[in-house]
C-alpha cells in the first residue's frame, strides 16, 4: 500500500525523523485557513500517489494565506499521471542550501534491506543511477545483524558528505528510517529531497513510503490510511469482498480459479487475438458467493465487453460455479456475453445446469481455446 507524502511524513515524525508542520486542506478556504495558521511562507503540494509533482506543477511556494488559496484553486483537480488531485498537504516552506537523496528498500537478489544515499538529490535519482551511478552509495543491511551505527556512517562517509553537523544528523536520520522502514513492516522508504537548510539542519522534504500490504493486519493505524477513493469502484469492491482483482487494459474480463489457470487465461486470450480488460481469481473454493462476488466486481470495470469464465474443477464443483453463474445473473444485470469453459469435477452436470437454464448472453464452449476465440469474437 503506497502512503501520500502526508502520511509518509506521520510516520517519519513517530520515529524522530525531523519533517516540516503542514495541514491538510481538500478546498482552497481550507489551504488559506492553514496558511494562516502555519504564518510566513508555505508550500502547497499536491497528494497523489504518484511521483514528479514538482515538474507536473503541483507543487508552488505561495507568500501567504492569499497565495496559498489560489495556487490550491489551480492545483485541485488537476491530472498528474492520471492522478486526479483532491488533497493538499499545505506546509510551511523551508529554504533550501543543498538537496540529498535517502532511500531504503529491498534486494530482492540480495535478500537484504538496501540503503541508496547521494548528494544528488532532488532530481530523478533512474537518472543519477545510470549517469552517474559513482555518485550513489549503496549498502545492504543483513537482516539478522540489524541495522548498526558504523552503517550510517558506512553510508555518509561514502558520499562524501564532509560537514561534521551533517553527518551527526544525517546518521541519526539514517537510523530512525531504518527503525521506520522495519517498524512499520515498509517495502520502500524514500526522502527525496532530504535537505539541509542555510542554517545547516536536515530534515525530510518529501516522502515516498509504501507498507508490505501482508503485514497491514500488524499496523491498524496505517491500514486505515488507505484512501478508497483513490481507487476504481470495482478495486474498492474487490477489497472490501476479498476478491483477487487485477485491471488491465484489453476488453475481456477473465474469471478462473487459480492463479496458475487464470495465467494461462490471460495467455490464451492474446493468443486468440484479445486483450484481457482485468481478470478475477476465485481461488479453491469458488462457491456460489464467490462467483456472484468476482461476476459483479468483473461486471463492474467499464471497459469489459465479454467475459470469460475459465474453470477447472478440482477441489472446486463444476455443477457449484454453474449453480453460481446462474445465481450471479438472477441477480445482477450484466449485459456483456459470458462464455463458460466448464472441464474437470462435475464437468458434464456443471454445463447441463447452464444449458437447462439457457440464459440469452451465455455460451458454452467445450475448450479453453474455443471459449477464448469466442469471447475475443463477442468483445470486438
Ligand atoms: P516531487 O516532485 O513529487 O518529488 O515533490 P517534492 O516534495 O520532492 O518537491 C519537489 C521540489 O519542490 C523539491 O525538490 C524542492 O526543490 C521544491 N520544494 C518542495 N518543498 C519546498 C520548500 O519548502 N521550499 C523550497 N524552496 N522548495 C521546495
Ligand atoms: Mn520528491
């Protein structure tokens, strides 16, 4: 789950790491009401989960309660990389001597915990990493030695950042991320900019910080910070039904039950000329529930023109989805052809079921093949 950079910002004031004060503000009054209250100088940025707002121009110094209510006019509702901007993160401005990069994440080839830290922050670090990749120190934390204070210093030193009042704080910073990054079970930590000011104090400009959704059940409080609005209607139903879902961007919905013949779906569709529009895993079980749930979720993304229902019936009765499928369209109107592979346990009393009932939009095929070439037909 990726935080806004306000919420980012929460989590790096529970672990000491020095941020600025700000409001949040959904309305240009509410922008000019915290400048006010911050006073002096503020920024106003743009919430979205999405990076490059500063270039996009979300993000715009305002002089005061004035300022700030008409730069949140401009910037609400603007699209930044198909991120529609409804929240703002009104801060009070810092002035900036140098910019820094600071960022932990996982090696996955390492199977370690990974610090990035440069002098060359601010900008987008792919190109530091591949221009200049010299320029970036790296260092892998072992998991079972834990983070240790010679690291930080590994890290600061290796960068060459040569101010005494520097190193002291941006050690510390570095220890308290790591205290973050495993505290709050994250998959990425990122400052960029992590500035120092003409007064010489670092503090976290910005924040990129995205929480392993595995461990959510661990941290409450950050998994209420999820902002379903954020999401498509059908992503929020998904959730909320414990439905695996997944949007693409073709124009047939794929059902199946498990992830590995879902896969497979996905491959026999282009191979008959389609593109997937987004695809459900019922999982094991597919009861009768479930197909409702997946059918109604699938149904929902407005891009679907067919749908494909792909079942192997193992642990899962094919008369059961069937009893499902026709229970999903008692219920709900869907109007796009459903085509129905129906193969393995209770294969032959699952399509009998279908046919008996006969509804107008349902076909059944006896292949994989066959139902794709016919739902990639029906979608065009
Ligand atoms: P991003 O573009 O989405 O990464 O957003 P950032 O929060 O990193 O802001 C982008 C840039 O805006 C920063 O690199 C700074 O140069 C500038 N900026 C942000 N906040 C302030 C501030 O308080 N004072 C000043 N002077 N510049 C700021
Ligand atoms: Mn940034």
């Amino acid at each position: 789950m990726d935080l806004y950079e306000y919420q980012g910002k929460e989590l790096f004031r529970r672990f000491g790491i020095p941020v600025s004060d700000g409001r949040l503000a959904t309305s240009p009054e509410e922008a000019r009401t915290a400048a006010q209250e911050l006073g002096g100088q503020v920024v106003v940025k743009a919430q979205v989960l999405t990076g490059g707002r500063g270039k996009a121009g979300g993000i715009k110094l305002a002089e005061g309660p004035d300022d700030a209510e008409s730069h949140a006019l401009a910037i609400l509702g603007m699209d930044i990389n198909g991120h529609v901007v409804r929240k703002l993160w009104i801060e009070s401005a810092s002035d900036i001597a140098r910019e820094y990069y600071l960022s932990l994440t996982f090696d996955r080839g390492e199977k370690k915990a990974l610090f990035m830290f440069t002098k060359e922050g601010g900008i987008d670090i792919e190109e530091v990493a591949a221009e200049r990749p010299e320029a970036l120190a790296r260092l892998h934390v072992d998991p079972f030695e834990g983070f240790q204070t010679y690291q930080a210093r590994r890290l600061i030193y290796g960068s060459g950042i040569e101010d005494e009042g520097e190193q002291k704080q941006i050690a510390k910073i570095v220890e308290q991320l790591y205290a973050a990054f495993v505290g709050a079970d994250a998959m990425l930590c990122e400052v960029n900019p992590l500035i120092v000011t003409p007064e010489g104090q670092v503090k976290a400009l910005d924040s990129k910080f995205t929480v392993d959704d595995n461990a959510l059940y661990r941290h409450p409080d950050i998994a209420e910070m999820r902002d379903l609005e954020a999401y498509p209607p059908e992503e929020r139903a998904a959730r909320e039904k414990d439905v695996t879902y997944v949007k693409l961007d073709g124009e047939v919905g794929v059902l199946g039950n498990g992830a590995g013949l879902v896969m497979s779906t996905l491959d026999v569709v282009a191979l008959a000329g389609g593109r997937p529009a987004n695809f459900c895993d019922l999982g094991g079980g597919g009861d009768a529930q479930g197909v409702v749930d997946a059918l109604e979720i699938i149904g929902a993304d407005p891009q679907v023109k067919a749908i494909l229902f792909n079942i192997f019936g193992g642990i899962t009765r094919c008369d059961e989805v069937a009893r499902g499928i026709l229970q999903a369209l008692g219920q709900l109107t869907i109007d796009e052809p459903i085509v129905v592979r129906l193969d393995g346990t209770n294969a032959e009393e699952g399509r009998r079921l279908l046919q008996e009932a006969a509804p107008p939009n349902l076909h059944v095929e006896p292949t994989m093949l066959e139902a794709a070439k016919r739902a990639v037909e029906l979608a065009a």
